[in-house]
C-alpha cells in the first residue's frame, strides 16, 4: 500500500478538485473530487527538477534557464546551486556530450541530488536534533515517492556517480551532516531512484528561452502532475507556462466526481504501434478504450 499522507499535506487547503488514491489495479492515481468542467485548470505547478535537453544553448541563468540578459535577477530558489556551481553545469554538459544520450543527462542528476542536498540542509536547520540520515529521507521524499523502472538501469549509472563526485561541492568539514551521508547520497541505489524516478516522470517543456530559432526545449518533473496515469483518450492535458518551467494541467473534456483524471505520455496522433513503442518507456501496456478498438480487440 501506498502512503499517500505526503500529498494529503502537499494538497491540504489548495482547493485541488482531485485527490490522489492507490489501488491493485492501477497503483497510485488522480480522482476527481466534483464535476470539473472542459478547460477547468486543475493543477498549476513549479517543476521539482528541470533540465536542458543536450543541445547548444544560449548564454542562460542556470536556476530560470531564461537568458541572461532577459533573467531579472530576481527568480529565486537557487540555493541549491551552492552544491552545484555553474562551472560544475558546464563540465556536467560537455561530458555529456561524449557519452550515449541518455533520457536523463548527467546534468538532469547531478540538479536533483543538489536540490536533495539543500533541502537536507533546510531540514536540519528547523529541526537540528533530526538525524542525518532521517533528514536525508524527509529531503528526498518528494523523489521517493515517484515511480521507479521496475528494470535494472545498467552500468551507466557507474559512471554518473563517479562524475557526480567531481561535479557536486560537498562541505569541506567532516562533521557537517552532508559530509557525513556523502557515501549514501553517492550510492548506487540512492541515485538509481534519482535517475529512475526522473526517466519515468519527465514532461517536455519549452524552456523560456527567446530565440529568432527554433525553441529549445527540457524536461521536468511536478510532483502533482506525476500522479496523473495515461490514457491514450486523456481527460486532462499538460500546458506549458511559456515565461517559465511552470505547467498548467487543464481538463479536455467534463469530469465527473469519482472519474479518474488522466494524461497522454505519447503524441495523440500517434498510431496504436507507435504509441505501443514508445509506452515501452514506461513499462505497461496501454490497455485503455482507444487501443482496444485500434487494435480490434
């Protein structure tokens, strides 16, 4: 069984018009809490993570990723990048760019585990007498509780841990808490659910990049948004802020109380064969209405 007391606390007072349930059958999931109308926003959400697709990029503000001269200076919440210093971003891309390309970059990783960091630092300055390691679980918590790849990730991970050693700035004082769980931060199973949970809970999302080219885009991962199961015929679809990494997740269609609010991982004009393809990412067989009519069933 699931715990579902985190977003019960994520939710609480939002005025949500859904609320997040677990079963057998499905696994955790969105139901609707009362009739929601057609174009009806459901979810207005901050990115727990974003991170740049690998391609060149402009000269950016690495915590808005708008560009520099555009960045007011003023977009906050960057204080994980006392773990991860621009530089370290940099490096983080160019070794990137001799390895396979990998759904999750190195830089994709290397921001979750920083923000990770922060956070267990937040932890610990509000309650100093926590444990390290029970700080480290209340900081990750957000990532604990996104799915994971039911399959081994392989031997890449390796690497990313050997890189993330040079790239993140751990205290240099061996009796601070972080200094003190560096190993287990820089394990193999604590950044195999970094990586597995970013993989499977990734959206594309234009970067508020303003080019005369062609856009630039990344992917993020919402902590709300990623409760939302996949239907090939959604009731709800995913839209981009457009002057940030903020999405907005809006009903396509009337809900009704108790109805389940779902997404499409896959482009809709996708045939059955291709979205059977590309669902693979996600370890299930689509087995919605729409597919067993494609597929005659």
């Amino acid at each position: 069984m699931c715990d579902l007391s985190f977003y019960e606390t994520c939710m609480e007072g939002q005025g949500y018009a859904f609320k997040v349930l677990w079963n057998d059958q499905v696994g955790k999931h969105a139901v609707a809490t009362q009739d929601i109308k057609e174009g009806e926003e459901l979810i207005n959400e901050a990115a727990l993570v974003v991170w740049p697709h690998p391609k060149p990029l402009p000269e950016i503000c690495e915590i808005c990723l708008k560009k520099k001269e555009e960045c007011e200076g003023d977009c906050g919440g960057g204080e994980w990048m006392t773990f991860l210093s621009p530089q370290s971003i940099s490096s983080a891309r160019k070794w990137q760019q001799t390895k396979n390309q990998n759904s999750v970059t190195l830089e994709a990783v290397c921001r979750a585990v920083a923000r990770v960091m922060h956070s267990v630092t937040v932890v610990i300055s509000r309650n100093p007498s926590i444990e390290p390691k029970d700080a480290l679980l209340f900081a990750a918590q957000s990532f604990n509780r996104l799915q994971k790849p039911r399959n081994e990730l392989g031997d890449w991970t390796t690497s990313y841990i050997d890189a993330l050693k040079d790239l993140l700035t751990f205290p240099k004082d061996d009796s601070d808490p972080l200094s003190l769980l560096k190993d287990e931060i820089l394990s193999k199973e604590f950044v195999d659910s970094i990586i597995g949970g970013l993989a499977l809970n990734g959206h594309t999302v234009p970067l508020p990049i303003s080019t005369a080219g062609p856009k630039h885009y990344g992917s993020g991962v919402y902590v709300l948004a990623a409760t939302l199961n996949h239907s090939c015929s959604p009731s709800a679809c995913l839209v981009p802020d457009g002057n940030s990494t903020d999405i907005v997740v809006k009903a396509t269609r009337p809900i009704k109380t108790g109805d389940e609010i779902t997404l499409c991982y896959v482009p809709q004009g996708f045939n059955l064969n291709q979205r059977k393809e590309r669902l693979q990412k996600y370890e299930f067989t689509c087995a919605c209405e729409k597919c067993q009519l494609e597929g005659g069933a």
